[in-house]
C-alpha cells in the first residue's frame, strides 16, 4: 500500500435532527463533488463516534498539495451546504 504525501482531514459533527438527510447529501453530491475537484485523488469518510450535540464523523482526501484548497472549484465547493446550520467542522492539511 502506497501511504498519500498529502491529506486533507475534515472532521465534522452533524445535528442528529438531519443526520440521515445529510449523509444522503453527502453522498450523493458532496463527496462526487469534492472528488472533481483538480488534485482530488480520492476520499472516505468514516463514523468517528458521538457527542451529546451529535454524531462525529471523518472524512481523508488523499491530495495532490496544499496549492488545491486555494482552487476555485474546491472554494465553490466546500462548506456544507444546506445543512450549513447543523454542522460544525474543523478542517486541517498536511
């Protein structure tokens, strides 16, 4: 198995009221979207576990280098968005 030089990691904690709404959007939409994104290679998300405010969950994107969070097709992107008020993240590269 060859190890990514370069992953993006996004950890996300979604209001239980629209967890299965947001995963279907997530998906379906999110995740096909990011994956078009130049210097997308691949992603996964994975359940990460629960909290009083709600379930955690993980996602990896195996990039290419920090230069493609500064493109315009991953600034339009990202965000969550029709659930933007039900889910709180903190994003961080390397």
């Amino acid at each position: 198995m060859t190890w990514p030089s370069h992953v993006l990691v996004v950890r996300a904690k979604v209001s239980q009221d629209v967890e299965d709404e947001w995963n279907r959007w997530y998906d379906a939409v999110h995740l096909p979207e990011l994956l078009a994104c130049p210097g997308f290679r691949a992603g996964r998300r994975y359940r990460a576990g629960d909290s009083a405010a709600g379930r955690i969950y993980l996602a990896l994107y195996d990039i290419d280098g920090p230069h493609v969070l500064d493109s315009a097709e991953f600034k339009a992107r990202r965000g969550w968005g029709p659930f933007a008020g039900s889910v709180f993240a903190a994003v961080a590269g390397s």
